[in-house]
C-alpha cells in the first residue's frame, strides 16, 4: 500500500488504519496527477459525498451530475464508471448526466480527495467514511452481530435457510455463508 493512502486515511478519521489490498485493481492508482487535481476541484464544486442509504447505511456514496456530458464522461474514464442521463423535469431544461460511486471505491477516493477540500467538504466526507467504518471489518452488511448470534441459533434449531432470508430480510446466499461459516466467522 503506498505511503499516502494510509496517511491521508489516518489524517481523514483519526488513527483508524485503513488498509485496503494493494493488488485490488483501481484506476486511481493508473491517474495522472493533473487528471486527481482536477477531480478534485470538480468534486468540490459540484460532487456529493454521502452516508449510504437508509436500506443500507454502511455503503457511502459518491456522486456527481453535470449538464456537460463531455465532462461526466471523462469522470465516468477515470474512475471506470458508467454514467447516465437523468429524465428531465421540465421539458425546457437541459438534460443532465450523473455517475455514482459506491462503497469501497468511493470511501478510497473520499480519503483521497480530502486533503484537497474544503472544510466544509471535508466534514462531509468524514460522515461518509464514518458510516462504512460502522462495520468495517464486515463491509456493508445489513446484518448486526445479535442478527447474526440469532441466525446460527435457529439454523442449529432446523429452520429453513429460505425462511430465514425472508425473516431477517436478506438473501439465502447470505444465509448460506453464515451456515458454512464463509462470513461473521469472528462470531460464536
């Protein structure tokens, strides 16, 4: 992991080590210094750095929309991110673009771009890490430890897994990696 990745999270959200695998394929690692600058001041004018969503509040969410295409597009080429058009509310307006980016990546370019914000931004982005640092160690799992304790106890009870995506609002692959121990393998 480069030097400044790891400082820039530390600086981001305390002494929290965040420590994201090297080998994992990202295009900022390929950006050219120009190419991050310029991110970064379009972000700071016209990006959003959010919490996730209520459905799931451990996912933040980068985005930014544009009336320029050509500029939407060449943010959607640098960070490897389609982009789409947004319907139009008044026919008189002029149509917009907008990308999104989730998770992970998104959390990577927030403690990247921080640095280089405004205060104001920078506070934005620190709510944004903070929501996916609730559950680092899991990513954006929807499910609690309790949830969790409680799943392995009604499977040894015999409960379908079927039933159990259904009960705790999940999917039965999430079931299944919790049964084979795949995920919360920390849990007893």
């Amino acid at each position: 992991m480069a030097e400044w990745q790891t400082r820039s999270a530390q600086d981001a959200v305390g002494a929290i080590p965040w420590r994201f695998k090297s080998s994992h394929p990202h295009p900022l690692s390929q950006m050219q210094d120009a190419d991050f600058y310029w991110l970064c001041g379009l972000f700071e004018g016209e990006g959003s750095f959010m919490k996730g969503p209520p459905s799931c509040p451990q996912y933040p969410v980068l985005s930014i929309a544009s009336t320029d295409e050509d500029v939407i597009q060449r943010v959607g080429a640098l960070l490897a991110v389609a982009y789409c058009p947004v319907r139009k509310r008044r026919e008189h307006w002029k149509q917009s673009y907008c990308l999104r980016l989730h998770g992970r990546r998104a959390v990577e370019l927030m403690l990247q771009m921080r640095p280089y914000m405004s205060k104001r931004r920078q506070e934005q982005i620190d709510i944004a890490v903070a929501s996916y640092e609730k559950r680092r160690d899991r990513g954006p799992s929807k499910l609690t430890d309790d949830q969790v304790r409680q799943i392995r106890q009604l499977l040894r009870d015999g409960r379908n897994m079927r039933d159990l995506a259904i009960m705790f609002r999940t999917s039965y692959t999430c079931i299944n990696r919790i049964k084979n121990n795949h995920t919360f393998t920390d849990l007893v």
